[in-house]
C-alpha cells in the first residue's frame, strides 16, 4: 500500500509527479501483472475519456492527457465503484476517496480487499468533502480505513505554492528520477506501525509505504 495526500488524476506536468506515480504503481503492480502488462483500477464512476463534462476534474482533456499517457507506458486502467468488480482480478487499484471510495456504500469491500492483502494507492485530501459540505473530507473517511493499519491523514491544507525538491540522495526507489513534486494542498501524514516514510517536506510525511 501507498499514501498520497491529495485526491483526483491531475498532475502538473512540468513537475515530477507524474513520474512519481509511475513509480508507484510499477512498484505496486510488480509481480501482479496480466499478460505483462498492469491492469489498473480507479474508484470513480465516472471515466474522464468518455464523459463529456470530463468528470469535472479539468477544462479540457489536454490537461488530463499526460496521465492517461503515463498509464498506457503501463497496461490499461479501468473505472467504476469497487462495489461492481473483483478487484482481486486487478494489478492494484488506485482507491481516491474523493471519487468513488468515499461512500459508505464501498467500506466493506475496500476493508476485505486491503486486509486480504490488496495492492492500493490510497489518496485523500481535506479540500473535497464527498458525502457534501458537511460531512468529513476525503483524507478523514480514508482515515478510518487506513488508521487501524497505520497511517493518519491530518487536517492541514497546505498552500504550499512553490514544488518540493527532491535530494539527490533521495532520488531513489519510489522517487528514481524524480526532481520536484508539486504539493499544493497535499494532506500531510502522521505514520506507525510498519508504514515507511516516501516523501516528506517541513510539515511530514505526503507520501508513505507499507512495509511488508
């Protein structure tokens, strides 16, 4: 399992992040392939090539094109509500809880896949609230996913304009090749058990690993 604080498929491009999460998911993915390639499940409804409001995650499916590029370099991504597959029959899934993941609906199903040892990037954020203005953010109902295992979404919300820069000695496993990583607005985590820090900036750790 992986822990990224922040929500939806939108990565800058001029940054890094994209290489990130190729490397997260080949490393996810590692060994799960299906006829050699990664067969990649989203928590959404809504798939952004098809809709023609593009799910309402960009203006234009230019800004979203470098990821679904980035994924073709992999295999092949589906979605839908992880209610309506056999997420077992997939390399691993991307489990958004802004998008999809959050409803209650999806907890016992998320729960047996991670407890039965399910390969997961798991994202939350505390600037979409997908039960409505009032009801908790993402990063707060991945929480009582993830907590038990682990690992704590806190409530910051950082503005944090300028992207973060990667040591040279930290650009290794996870992080190969990658320089610098937009974090506007990534929920920091506060991490136990045997979860191991990926990225961290001044305000802790944005992205975490579950050491198996």
């Amino acid at each position: 399992m992986i822990t990224w604080g922040s929500t939806g498929i939108i990565y800058e491009s001029q940054h890094d992040n994209l290489r990130m999460m190729r490397n997260f998911f080949a490393a996810l993915g590692a060994g799960h392939e299906v006829e050699g390639d990664l067969r990649i499940f989203y928590s959404s409804a809504c798939d952004p090539r098809t809709d023609p409001g593009l799910c309402q995650l960009a203006a234009e499916f230019a800004t979203l094109e470098p990821f679904f590029e980035m994924i073709a370099g992999l295999g092949t991504i589906h979605f839908a509500m992880p209610s309506t597959v056999a997420l077992d029959e997939y390399s691993l899934a991307i489990l958004d809880f802004c998008h999809g993941a959050g409803h209650p609906s999806q907890t016992p199903i998320i729960t047996t896949y991670l407890q039965s040892g399910g390969r997961a990037l798991i994202l939350g954020d505390n600037f979409c609230y997908p039960l409505g203005q009032t009801g908790p953010s993402s990063a707060a109902i991945a929480g009582t996913i993830v907590g038990p295992l682990g690992i704590t979404f806190t409530d910051l919300d950082p503005a944090e304009p300028d992207p973060l820069t990667v040591s040279l000695q930290d650009r290794t496993g996870l992080l190969v090749d990658v320089a610098t990583v937009d974090v506007w607005r990534v929920a920091p985590q506060v991490i136990a058990h045997t979860f191991e820090p990926v990225l961290e900036s001044r305000l802790g750790v944005l992205a975490a690993r579950l050491g198996r």
